[in-house]
C-alpha cells in the first residue's frame, strides 16, 4: 500500500466513522425514547445509566476518530503528499 492509497483510505474512513457518529448523535438528541427502547431489548439499564453510557460511548468514538483517523490522515496529507 502506498501512502497515496493509505491517506486516502483514512480520508474516507474519518468521513464514513464522522458520519456514523452524526447519525449517533441525532438519533439519539431527536429520539430518546426509541433509542431507549431499542436498547432495553438487549440491556436492563436504567434511563439514566443508559445515558451516561450513550455519552460515554459517543466520547470514546469521537477520540477514537481523531486520533485514529483524523491525526494520522492529516500528518500523511501535510508532511508526504
């Protein structure tokens, strides 16, 4: 794989996983309810718990994206190409 292709690969995949993390984040502001239920189906947690691991994930994923995608995307586009 070149570097070319490499950045290219983190390119997409920060905008696909940004993506993935805005849909996260609307469905859970425009419908907590349903989020709610959806998750009660699989876990016994309440209302409460469930939001704090909601946010709690949603944080970890936006670190995840930054230093996983974003930093080594922007270090190849502004030092190699």
């Amino acid at each position: 794989m070149t570097i070319e292709q490499l950045t290219v690969f983190l390119g997409w995949s920060t905008v696909i996983n940004a993506g993935l993390m805005l849909w996260a984040v609307i469905a859970l502001a425009l419908m907590p309810d349903l989020v709610y239920k959806m998750q009660g189906l699989v876990c016994k947690l309440s209302r409460e718990d469930l939001e704090k691991a909601m946010y709690h994930f949603l944080g970890l994923f936006k670190l995840g994206i930054i230093f996983l995608n974003f930093t080594p995307y922007l270090v190849l586009r502004l030092f190699f190409l």
